[in-house]
C-alpha cells in the first residue's frame, strides 16, 4: 500500500504539469502572434501606401532621392525596435542594471543626436547618403530628413516603452499602439498624397510615429509608469547609461547600415533603380521583423530568465524552432512576389511599373531571397546572443561585419554592377551569422544546428518554388496579365498550404492552437 502510494503522487501531479507546459507554450505562442499580428499590419499599410505611392508618383529621380532618406529612416527604425531585443536584459528583475526611470532618461539623450543629424545638418548628409544622385533627387532628400528625424525620435520613444511593457507582460498593449499607429498614418497618407508631392509618405511616418508613442506612453502610464518618482536626477549617469544601451544595440545598427551602403553603390543605377531595390528590401525586411524580430522580442524575458539558470539550452531550444516557425511564413511570400506581386503591380498600375521594372524587382526579390534567410537567422540568434551574456563579443564583431560588407559590395558592383552588388548584400550577414551561431551553441553543436536549419529553409524554399512554380504555369494559359498574377497566386498559395500539411503538421497545430486557444488567467 505505501509503495503504490508513494509511486501514485508523482504519476497525480505529472498531468497537470504538462497541462501548464502546453499552455505555457502556447501562450509563448499568442504572444509571438500578437507581435507579428501587429508588425505584419504596419506592414499591410505600409504595402497599401507602397502600392498608390508608385502609382501616383512612379519610379524617377524624386523618388529615388526620397527612399534613399526612407533607407535612413528604416534603418533607424529597426534600430529603435532592437531596443525591445537588447535592453530587456539592463530591465529585467533581479540583477537589472538599469531602472525604468534611468532606461528613460537615457532614450531622451540618445534622441538628441538624432534631431540635429537630420534638421540642421539634413542638407550635407542627403550629400553623403545620396552621392549618384542628381541636384533634383538630392533636394527631395534633404527635404524627407526632417520630417523623418522627428518621426525616428517618436519611434525610439515608442520602442522604449515597448520593452519596458513586453517585461510586465502587456503584449496586447504593444501590438494595439503598433496597429493604431499604422492605421493612423494610412489615414494621413490618403489625405495628403495630392498635396505633399514625394514627401507624402514621411509625413505618414511621422503621423504613425506620433499616434504609435501616445499609445504606448499611456500604456506605460497604466501599467506603472517609469516607477520611483522620487529617485534624484543624476546627470552625470545619463550618457553613461546611454553608452550601456548603444553598446548592446550597436550591432542592430551596424547589420541595418549594411543596406545604406548597398543603396548607396545603387544610386549610381538608372534612374528608378533605386526606388524599385528599395521596395524589394522593404517586402524582405517587413518579413524578417514580422518573424524573426516579433518572436525575439516575445522571448525574449524568458530567454534572458532561462539563460541565467541553463545557459547552453537556450540556443537550441529557442533559435532552431524558431527558424522554421518563419521560414514556414517567408518562403511563400518570397515566392508570391517574384511570381504574382510584381506583375499584378504592373497590370494594376502600369503607367508606374513597366515591363522593364517588373523585371527588375523579380529580380532583386529573387537576390534577396539569400539575404532573407541569412537575416532571419542573425534576427533569431541576436536577443539570444544577448540573453546568454555574450553582448561584447557582438560589439567587437559590428566594425568588422561592416567593413567586409563594404569590401564585398564594392568588389561585387565592380564586378557586376547593380545586380552584383545586390548579390553580394547576403554574404557579409551569412558569415556574421556563422560566427553568432558556432560562438552561442558551441563547436560540438553548432554544425548540427546549422544542418537542420538549412534543411528547414532548403525545404519551404523548394515547396514554396515548386507551387507557385505551378501557379506561374497554370497563369500562363490565361489571357491578360491581371487574370494571370492572380490566378498564379492563388494555386501557389494552395499547393504550398497542401504541402505544409505533409512538411510540417506540428507546427501547423501550435499555430491552430494559438489562434484558437483562450489564454489562461494570470
């Protein structure tokens, strides 16, 4: 009797640990889709906004000198977003560097150089981000850079108060300011396109920007503010606080430059090119930070949590499952680009995308498919990186990830051209992310981690090439180019969801049970 006894209380008590591991999972899971609800929503408006931009203004030296300054501002942002990644760790309690309070004071000082770069100096730094531009192209960028500071300031606030809410849990509040801010700046958008020339889209950033930070603050207000309000203003901490802050998310501002330079040799293209590399990368990224950057950041307390208690489980438990949960997303919306997008653009506007521009974005989009996946891997490994402690070894690494990709797109654009140097944008995060991954796993397991990987993304790739492959044939017996695109589309979507079916049927039902599932009660 007392050793059935003995044996039965454990047996009493392992269901409903697992119970609590299942919902544990798929509340990591609602959190990670409530982030990437909200990023693939800013991201839905930015693509209607992208869509009757090029409609309205097409594809010339204007809009050419307008992304380039957009290139800038993109960069910061994802810069301003990698604060939700690398600085939860200075927050999180115990062992936090930094309060709440200190984390404040901080962004404002950080926002500073920012405002006089792109008000004041805007004139001599259009000049040195956009040296093949014309007078005319140059003109629209210096006039983009104001706007656009006010709005990357608004947005570093924004992403403060983003991480100090994804530590207290408030994910809901989070995505509600991102979907707002990018309603509001839709909103802004179609009420100023015939009014403020090129510059239209800026200004929607900015309304975004402002609507995106309102929301947070008062979220942040009710979710217990910046804490002590009687702690004493130490000025002499602020920059050095700063410094911690920049020292951990240098490396997001490094690996996002890297596209500024590749813009930078592209400038010197014909006329277009650049806005057309520009919206190819902007449909790249958005995929990238609507996964990789949404599941970090959703993680990311816990991650930094576990690492204190197993450090060495945290690459391996985290990276590798995430991977293939966006691999699973990236692959089809790559593939729906080069196959329905760029030709639906120009059968829906074809006095704005010629025949020639479809070309040319299939092709950057079919260049950038190497980038993606790279990227997607350095966005998985990073808050990882930073969780396990190694945030030095990643400073150290920025000057040189920066310098051979300037090294290699110079040699590639010498080589090839545009084409090469759009080529080459992936090598430099490939071997960054080689390093990253042999530094957090260690050498025993890293090349089993990197094989899996890459069967991961070389399978949804291929299924992804291979339905909508199908699509591009089963649209090509179909008269007219808008019947074609769409048709396309829709079998390449239908082919790829049947084949995830028999590739990966666990992931698809924690995504069901996410979608579905209630979350328990705190």
């Amino acid at each position: 009797m007392g050793s059935n006894t003995m044996t039965a209380a454990p047996e009493s008590l392992r269901a409903p640990a697992k119970v609590r591991a299942g919902h544990r999972e798929v509340g990591k899971a609602r959190a990670a889709l409530a982030m990437s609800l909200a990023t693939f929503a800013m991201a839905a408006a930015s693509g209607i906004q992208a869509i009757l931009y090029l409609g309205r203004f097409g594809t010339n030296a204007r809009t050419d000198g307008f992304f380039v300054a957009f290139a800038l501002y993109s960069t910061f942002g994802v810069f301003s977003q990698s604060l939700r990644l690398t600085s939860v760790p200075l927050l999180v309690e115990p062992g936090a560097r930094l309060s709440v309070r200190q984390f404040a004071q901080a962004l404002l000082f950080i926002a500073l150089p920012v405002l006089m770069l792109t008000i004041p100096l805007a004139v001599p730094l259009s000049r040195l981000i956009a040296p093949g531009l014309r007078a005319g192209g140059q003109e629209v960028t210096a006039s983009a850079l104001p706007v656009l500071g006010c709005a990357m300031t608004l947005q570093l606030w924004a992403a403060g108060g983003a991480t100090v809410l994804a530590i207290r849990d408030r994910f809901a509040t989070i995505a509600g300011a991102y979907i707002s801010g990018a309603g509001a700046g839709l909103i802004v958008f179609l009420a100023l396109i015939e009014r403020a020339g090129e510059v239209t889209l800026g200004w929607s950033m900015l309304a975004m920007a402002i609507v995106t930070c309102a929301w947070m603050l008062e979220g942040l207000r009710r979710a217990g503010g910046l804490g002590n309000r009687g702690a004493p203003l130490a000025l002499r901490a602020i920059p050095r606080n700063a410094g911690v802050i920049l020292g951990r998310t240098a490396v997001y501002l490094a690996f996002n430059v890297l596209f500024v330079i590749t813009l930078a040799f592209a400038s010197h293209s014909a006329t277009g090119g650049t806005t057309v590399l520009s919206y190819a990368y902007l449909f790249a990224s958005y995929l990238v930070a609507g996964t990789g950057m949404a599941l970090g950041m959703s993680s990311i307390p816990d991650m930094t949590r576990q690492a204190r208690a197993e450090r060495q489980a945290v690459i391996a438990g985290t990276v590798l499952r995430g991977f293939r949960y966006a691999m699973l997303l990236i692959a089809p919306a790559l593939a729906g680009l080069v196959v329905a997008g760029a030709p639906l653009i120009h059968a829906l506007l074809p006095g704005s995308l010629s025949a020639g521009g479809v070309h040319t974005l299939r092709t950057f989009a079919l260049l950038l498919v190497t980038w993606t996946v790279a990227a997607l891997l350095v966005n998985f490994l990073l808050p990882a990186m930073f969780a396990i402690g190694r945030a030095g070894l990643l400073n150290v690494l920025s000057l040189p990830l920066v310098a051979g990709h300037l090294a290699v797109t110079a040699v590639a654009a010498a080589l090839f051209g545009v084409d090469g140097a759009v080529g080459a944008f992936f090598v430099a995060p490939a071997c960054f992310a080689a390093v990253l991954l042999r530094a957090g796993a260690g050498s025993a397991r890293a090349p089993r981690l990197a094989w899996e990987m890459c069967g991961d993304a070389s399978r949804f790739l291929a299924l992804a090439a291979i339905a909508f492959g199908a699509g591009w044939a089963s649209g090509d017996a179909v008269p007219g180019g808008l019947a074609q695109a769409g048709l396309a589309g829709l079998i390449g979507c239908g082919i790829y969801a049947v084949g995830l079916r028999l590739l990966a049927p666990s992931q698809l039902r924690v995504l069901a049970r996410a979608l579905v599932t209630r979350p328990e009660p705190a």
